[in-house]
C-alpha cells in the first residue's frame, strides 16, 4: 500500500492528469481583431459587481500583456468598447465563458454590430 501511495503522484503526472494540480490559474492574453478600441475586461458577478482582468485600452490590431487570474470555471465576462460615433465607453457582455485553466489566447472581434470572443 506505502508504495501504491509513493508512487500515485508519478502516475497521475504520466497519466495526463497533472492540470488538476498545476494549472488552477488561467493565463490570459487579448488581441483586438476589430476596427475600434476596446478596455477593461472584467469578469462579472451576478449581483451587478465586476472585478477587473485586464485594464488595458487596446487600438485596433494591439494585444494585451499576459494577465494571470484565478479564473477556472464558467464567467460572464464584460467588456468596454469605444463607440466611434459618440466617442462615449459601452460594455459588452460575454455569457458563459468557459476557462479550463493554463494559457489561453483570445480574439475579440466585431461584426454587424455583433462581439465575439473567440479562444483560440
């Protein structure tokens, strides 16, 4: 039994299973693939609170530095867009992103007046 225990932490690194312990923290970068500017992702509480990720403003084009965040599990995520016609901030919602941990990229882009948060 003394060796099945000694050895239970090799198998599970060998088995693939090592991100359960390791990755409990989700590294994220952002690259605005749209034509406005965009800031402060915010991951959003279901009482209206919000606590921000990312605070960086990005041009079009411009990527974020890598944020590290506690953030594993499924979010609604927020998101502030500069609206070109007034030069006023909107917030955009994403519901139900889900994030599994370790490095994840994303390209958020817009379309017909549609946002999309695509991990790649």
């Amino acid at each position: 039994m003394k060796r099945f225990l000694l050895a239970l932490p090799a198998v599970l690194l060998v088995a693939g299973c090592s991100h359960y312990f390791i990755d409990s923290d989700v590294r994220l970068q952002i690259e605005n693939d749209s034509e406005t500017s965009i800031a402060r992702l915010t991951v959003d509480a279901d009482g209206g609170g919000e606590s921000v990720w990312i605070a960086d403003t990005l041009a079009p084009g411009a990527r974020s530095k890598v944020k590290t965040g506690d953030w594993v599990g499924t979010f609604d995520l927020g998101l502030s867009v500069l609206d070109s016609a007034t030069g006023t901030w909107e917030k955009v919602k994403f519901t139900s992103v889900s994030l599994d941990g370790g490095s994840v990229f994303v390209r958020i882009s817009e379309k017909d007046g549609k946002w999309f948060f695509d991990v790649k």
